[in-house]
C-alpha cells in the first residue's frame, strides 16, 4: 500500500454555537456567544455557523441569531452561516446578511418523519422553493445542503447509499452550492466514510464541501482521516464536543473542535487555527458550560512537546 | 485518491492485565485476573498479555504473572505472552510456559535512561544475551520487542526515525523473531505512524507485527487506521483503555480494546471478537476496578443497530 498524500490547507467551521447548543437545556447568554465567535475569530477560525432559524418556540436557546450574525459579519474575513429550517427561516437568514444557509435534509425517511414530518422527497421540494426564494430577491446568500443520518440512523438503522447520491444529484439540480454528508447519529466507520465519500464526490466533484462527524462511538477522527483521504477539506466542529444526543447519556458528541485542530497540527495540515489559543478558548466555555457534559482528549492531556517540531522524516 | 484496500482480519491483543494493571495502584486479585483471562477467550481474543516478569517489589500488582500463565495455557488456541525487561525475567518467562515474550525497548535515550538506568544501546546488548539465553535453553519461546516511545518522548520530545529504524535492524540481526512500535505517550500522528510504518516495513517485512497505540491525545483509532493502511495486522489494547500516564490524570490510556474492535466490527474486518461478549466482559472488569479511571465510547453510547448490517455498497 501506498504512501498517503494529504491535503496541505483544510477548514475546521465552528458549528458549536448550533449544533451544539441546541443540544444543550440552558441558554447561553448572547455576551457569551458573542466572546465565543470573537475567541474563534481570533484563534484563527475562518468559519461559524452561529445559530439557527427555527423558531424561537422550538429552540429559545437558538433565538438571539440574528444578533450574532451582525456581529460575526464585523469580523473581516470571517464566512456566517446558520442553520435554516424552512421559507421563513431562509427569509430571516437573507435578511440577517449571513453568507450561508446550510438547509438539513435527511436521507433517513424514518429520521426524516420523526424530525419534521416530511419524507425526504417533500424536503427535497421545500428546498426547491428556497432556491426560488433566493432568487426572487436576487440574494447573494449561498447554500449548503447537509445530509444527515448519510451513514445510517438509529431510528431505520441502515440507510442506502443510492438513497444518499440520489439526494445530492436532486439538490444539486435544483442550484444549492454545495453538499455536505453528515453522520448525525455516530453510525459511520472508516471504510464506509472512504466510499461514501469517494461514490457522492464522483457526482458532486468540489461541490461536495463537508463532512460532520460525530463522536458517538469514538470513531469521529478516524472518520475525519477517511475522508480527508478522498479529498475533503472542510469539517464541522464543536468546542468541548458539546452536541451528544439525548438518547445516549455521557456519549461524546461532535467531534470537538479542539481534538481536530490539534489532529490537523500533529499531521503539519494548515488549518490557520492557534491550538494553544482554542484550548484557552474551550477553557473559558468550559467556564460558562459547568456542569453539562464536555468532551475532548486534547483539553485533558495538553499538548505534546513535539507539535511544534514539524515531523520531517530524516 | 483511491480507494483503499483493507485486510480481511487483524488480530487485537489483549494487554490490559500488564500495561493496563501495572499503571493502577491496586492489586486485582488473582482470582479476578483469571476471570479476565476466561472471558477475554470465550469473546474470542486468542492473544493475552498476562503479566510481567518484573521484580514483585517493583510492581506487587503483577506479581501472579506465573500463575496466569499457566492458566491461560489451558485455553486451546490462546497465545500467551509476558513482558519481560531483563534476563532474570527471561529465566522466569521460559519456565513459565508462556508463548512469547515482550521486550521493551526505548527509542529515546532519555526515557530508556530515565526508566532503566541505560542507554538504548546498552539494551540491545542484553537483549542479545536472552537470545543467547533462549538457545543455550533451547527454549520454544518466541521473543518480540517493542520500540517503545518510538514516535516521541515525554523528556526528550522528537525521537528520530533513523533510531528506530537502527534499533529494528539491529534486534532482527540477533534473531529476534518480531518487532512492534510503541506510541508510549500518545505523541503520535496518523501521518507520522503510516510513514514510520512504511519505512519500518521495508527494512523488516512481516516481522513488523505490533502496533501499540495509546489514545492520550484522542488520536488512537485514527493512528491504528494509519498503520492498518500500511499492512500491520496486529494490535495491542487494553479493557476500558486502562494504562494512562500518570503524569497526565483523566487523560486516556492504551487504546480500548472493546472501541478497537468495535472499529474493525464495524468496517468487516475480521478479528473474531465477540464485541457484545467483551462489553459483558468489560462491564465485569469495570465493577473490580470501581473508582479507577475508565475510558472507551462503544460501552457508554452502545453499539449501532446497523452493526450486524454488513455495509454492501449497492
């Protein structure tokens, strides 16, 4: 087997602020959130998905995003996105000036009736009215669709791969920019990310532009690697692998934004991300989260005297 | 990139009862041990640690290594191996019965100096008097050593390739039967272990048969896919990753045995492990070692439903 090449620039996006804290009871004050965004602007990140519009009913702790999107879009440089549910809430996100929608479609029909009482196929038109929408108002917001439960769900347990690249070909007909494939429930191993990821790249090319792993059942960086391997170069992430699924009490969640950054380092893959200044930052959610449950091995063991001696092979 | 070609079975060492127990201050007693030993079998493990031939003083937690020994020869087909780190212990070990015997041996100066008083090359000269020992014996025990710390050391920091790769060659020149390469302090990459793998491979072929991972750093199953990928086929694990340093509390130990072969159950590699048989086996050792530091994700979040799914691309 052959020596690996790897990708020498990848993206880590902050999705700890959504995925994250949804997932958690208590609310975030939004002067937290707001030193959150300004700590992960300054550790390097370039990307974050702030909040969601759902509506503030459903997710109180979500409802100040329109607030978080203004100030995240006073950092240069910085890409906004928020989660979108529906045609409202894609309204909100054009009007909140974020640069992303990132529109959830789930290729679990069961996950998909549970969730939103929709079948994949009745997602797949909603989204088609979201690309109208967009361009009735000539709006310059991009799309991202994410694919969840992509590597199987625990409410139907397997899902299809032909159900997924089927999923990616519609929306991608309908305009959205790009794909994501989400492994929602923490099913995914390594040779399934691999080819997943290599068959959804064959139809998608660049415009496959995700992967969201959780760390459910401590695959989450050996699914990162797998599909690294097959070209992707950008990840979500959460501070402190906040996101666990109510279901499963104490089990990680997503993979934690501080673990890859540091997996990145360790490999010498510029991500752009201070490792020693998003620990701080993990440090000080740490803080403002006591008492729920935080994840991460890089946190606890600190950092290795090696990282900063680039690993060059004599 | 393409895609990747995985073997079809691998084999996961047991080596909680030395690596794990030795790192814990307390005594499990002998009659759990045994337990141990009969539920790791009947999971389907066929090779175990058992213990250490190290001085009882040293570490009284190992000192039933002999008794251990003999019962885990009762099991047809089990492969029993001891660590051993000095000629006394090889004495010992050959009488014991056991299959193979573990010789440790340091990569970096500073940690063979710290540890054992001598330096890497000193070492390599003992390890040539049990060869000469086995012979004069004319024992049938097999001899493996492992590089320990070979991807980097806790004192001295960067451990050079080029070492390793002198201390491999001049160990098989002795006519040691195997060699393995140890991430002691969980400094490791997966770039790193699929290019150390690589080199070591070329000069030691099947002889490089281990794989010794900790997972400090959250890295472990990722760095096993990375030596995976490069051919290597057996790995060393403990229970409930047990074998922490203690120089870093709550950070994890040696890889979980029970996420190690959850990770290749998941994929279809074959390791002959009943991975629900080792989380019993795992929960029963949990109740022995209450108040210790336990680690592992498949036994808090449980296994998917999808597992026993064979994942076919359609």
């Amino acid at each position: 087997m052959n020596a690996l090449v790897w990708p020498q620039q990848v993206t880590i996006r902050e999705v700890g602020l959504r995925d994250g804290l949804q997932s958690i009871a208590r609310t975030l004050p939004t002067g937290h959130k707001l030193q959150w965004i300004q700590g992960a602007y300054e550790a390097g990140i370039r990307e974050i998905e702030v909040g969601s519009f759902v509506p503030p009913k459903l997710l109180p702790q979500l409802a100040d995003t329109a607030t978080l999107v203004a100030f995240a879009q006073t950092l240069p440089g910085l890409c906004v996105s928020v989660l979108v549910p529906n045609l409202k809430g894609a309204e909100r996100a054009m009007d909140s000036g974020a640069d992303w929608m990132l529109l959830p479609l789930s290729a679990s029909h069961a996950h998909s009736l549970a969730n939103l009482r929709k079948t994949p196929d009745q997602v797949v038109a909603e989204i088609a009215d979201l690309v109208d929408a967009r361009r009735a108002r000539g709006s310059a917001i991009r799309i991202e669709v994410g694919i969840s439960t992509a590597f199987g769900c625990t409410l139907q347990g397997r899902v299809e791969p032909g159900e997924v690249l089927c999923l990616v070909q519609a929306v991608l007909e309908l305009g959205v920019d790009r794909v994501g494939l989400a492994d929602t429930v923490g099913y995914a191993d390594p040779r399934q990310v691999g080819e997943l990821f290599a068959r959804v790249r064959a139809v998608a090319g660049d415009q496959l532009a995700c992967g969201h792993f959780h760390d459910t059942r401590g695959l989450g960086l050996a699914n990162v690697m797998a599909a690294l391997q097959t070209g992707e170069t950008r990840f979500d992430a959460c501070l402190a692998g906040i996101g666990g699924c109510p279901h499963a009490p104490g089990a990680s969640g997503n993979v934690a934004s501080e673990d890859l950054a540091y997996l990145f380092a360790s490999m010498g893959v510029a991500t752009g991300i201070d490792v020693a200044k998003l620990l701080a930052l993990r440090a000080q959610v740490a803080q403002w989260l006591a008492g729920e449950c935080l994840h991460g091995s890089i946190a606890q063991a600190g950092l290795p005297r090696t990282l900063h001696t680039p690993e060059v092979m004599a």
